[in-house]
C-alpha cells in the first residue's frame, strides 16, 4: 500500500512561510493523483490544492495566488509552500493520494490515502 508522511508544519507570524513536504512510498508518486486538505477547529475539512498525473494543478480560491503545490519524482515528494500565510490558515494539513485522474480534486472521498496530518499555527 502507498503511506504518506507529511513534515514541516509549524507556528509562524502573519505574512510568514511555510513549506510542508508529503513523502510518499510503496509506489511511484508520478503515477498518483495528490494533494493537500486541512481541517480548523469547527470547520469541514477542505481541500487547499492538487497535483495531477500529468502536472496539472488545482487551488482552492481562498489560496490562489498564495500557496504553490509541486513535485519531486525523483524524490517521491510532493510540496506545498505557503506563503503570505493568514491566520485563517490554521489547521491540521494532510496530504492525500490516490490512483488515476479521474473524479474531483477537492472531495476527501476521491481519495485511498492520507498521511497524519502536520499542524501549522498562524498568530
């Protein structure tokens, strides 16, 4: 089965960086549809952006502009640099993977795999 690792989360001021990593192994990451959901306090969890087969990339609206997903094949690593970070970003951050690129990119039921989520606190 594929597992998933997620580091760099964290605590950071307003206006500040982050850069979570998602490992990925048991499976070539070039072959699996990713990406990044969090979950706040009282809120639904919701996905943030994707990375299909193929490199194509998704953003939810509120992120755009602000948070950049890539890819490491070689290192089976997919990325989420955040940037100009808010404190409405806090929340527990997982990765998610799956097979193929059928079906949405933001819906937590697309998705076989999760990692154990990285916690990153905006003040």
């Amino acid at each position: 089965h594929v597992q998933l690792v997620e580091s760099g989360g964290g605590s950071v001021q307003a206006g500040g960086s982050l850069r979570l990593a998602c490992a990925a192994s048991g499976y070539p990451s070039s072959r699996l549809f990713m990406a990044w959901f969090r979950q706040a306090p009282g809120k639904e969890r919701e996905g943030v952006a994707a990375s299909a087969i193929g490199s194509i990339r998704y953003y939810a609206d509120s992120v755009k502009g602000r948070f950049t997903i890539s890819r490491d094949n070689v290192k089976n690593t997919v990325y989420l640099q955040m940037n100009s970070l808010k404190p409405e970003d806090t929340a527990m951050y997982h990765c998610a993977a799956r097979f193929g690129n059928a079906g949405g990119w933001s819906d937590e039921t697309d998705f076989r795999y999760w990692g154990q989520g990285t916690q990153v606190t905006v003040s």
